[in-house]
C-alpha cells in the first residue's frame, strides 16, 4: 500500500512498508522506480527478517516530479529521505541503493548519524558525474525528445524507445541537469561501515572500483566484485548478490 510524507519543500514523497525488524531503506537507481524491490524479490528476501522501506525518489514512481532543475539537488534528495525516516519515528537505519540510489546512500550515510549500515550497489566515490557526462546525457535526452515530437521514436533502439515512451521527458531532462552539482564524495567521508559492490560487466563502475579497492579498505569498508554482472544484473540477479549483503549486514 502506498503512503506519502510531504518533504521540506511540500513535494510528496511516496514510499511503502514490508515487514518488521530493524529498519532497511531501499533506494532505486536514475531510471527506475520503488517496484524493482518487489519485482526482484529483495522485499520477499528481506521483509521476514527487517521493517523493509521502498521509496520513489522525487521525479520518479508516484512522487512529486517538477520539471525544473533546482528540485533535484542533493540536498533536497537527502531532506525527503531525512523527512520519511524522521515521520517514521526511526532511530537507528541500514540502507541499500543501487546506481544513483547508492550515491545517495553513501551521502546519506556520510550526512546522518542514524544510519548503521550502508551498501552501495553500482556506484563509485569520486566525481559520478562530470560535466562532460551530464552534457552528453542531456543531448541525448535532448534527441529523443524531437524524435518523439516528430513521431519518429521507431528509430531508436526497443529497449530506448520503450523508456522514451513511458518517461516525462521535461522531468527526466531537469534530473539530468541537476546531476552535474552533486560533489564528489571520498570512502573516509562516509563514517558508517559501507559495502560496494559491482560486477564484471557493469563498464566504467567496475573499471573505477578496481582502482579505488586500497582507500575503500583503509577507510573500514568493503568491496565486492562479481563475475559477468551488468549494472541492473547488480539487483535483477538476486541469488547473486544477497548472501554478500546479507553476511555484511549481520556482521
């Protein structure tokens, strides 16, 4: 069942609740929504054992999705995720996002003092988003939209056309936008115990996590890579990944 929290800046925030326990908040990535968690079965795998909380990112899912720049900063990111757990009366949290939904996790872990866990999955530290990259991904986003407009959308590929399709491009586009002010965030930020992990076939993610292995054990954290894992395999292929996460967040 879906319940909202109003965040600091009035956008509603969707989010759902499975199960008791400690709480788990599950962060979804840049192009997904909250129902990954159930369609993956990581809700099954987790809800008997923690009080599982899947949340819509702003600009995604049922939550609030302005189509301005200025409503996807980092800070407001973190002040709806500060807003649902505050209105949930939670203490004490671990959390689990994949690609985007990690870099927010890591900063949500760097920023908050409640947050006892924290996995990454498909993410780096560093700079995630240069301004060379946002600018190609907005000209991308850019293309697709006179594409649409001009009733062209069968020349992209199935699996483009099919998220140009469902997506509101305005909102997707200020997303984008807003991905270039985010800050680049080191391992010694984050003070809680982290685990990232990554796989073979996830490109530039896994190239970067071989590199970054040193100062992401010296700052207490851990890091996990997989054979032959694509950047959504990190979350689809649950059997995968689960006993890693699981070991680490009972440890």
């Amino acid at each position: 069942m879906t319940a909202f929290v109003t965040s600091t800046d009035g956008t509603p925030i969707a989010y759902t609740i499975y199960g008791s326990g400690p709480a788990l908040l599950l962060i979804h990535g840049f192009r997904t929504n909250r129902s990954i968690w159930t369609k993956f079965g990581w809700v099954d795998r987790f809800a008997p054992t923690y009080q599982v909380i899947t949340v819509d990112l702003r600009g995604r899912g049922e939550s609030g999705a302005p189509a301005d720049p200025n409503f996807y900063t980092l800070t407001r990111y973190l002040d709806d995720l500060d807003a649902l757990i505050t209105s949930l009366g939670i203490a004490t949290f671990y959390v689990f996002g994949h690609s985007f939904g990690a870099a927010l996790a890591l900063r949500l872990a760097a920023a908050s003092n409640n947050v006892i866990k924290v996995i990454g999955a498909g993410t780096f530290f560093g700079v995630t988003n240069t301004p060379e990259s946002v600018a190609k991904q907005v000209a991308e986003v850019e293309e697709w939209a006179r594409l649409k407009a001009e009733g062209k959308l069968d020349e992209l590929p199935a699996d483009q056309r099919d998220f140009v399709t469902q997506t509101d491009l305005p909102v997707y586009l200020a997303r984008v936008k807003a991905l270039a002010g985010i800050p680049p965030l080191e391992p010694t930020d984050v003070r809680h115990p982290a685990l990232l992990y990554s796989g073979t076939r996830d490109g530039a993610i896994y190239t970067t996590l071989q590199t970054q292995r040193e100062a992401i054990e010296a700052a207490g954290h851990q890091l996990a890579l997989f054979d032959d894992l694509t950047h959504l395999e990190l979350v689809s292929k649950i059997a995968v990944a689960a006993p890693t996460i699981e070991t680490f967040l009972r440890a």
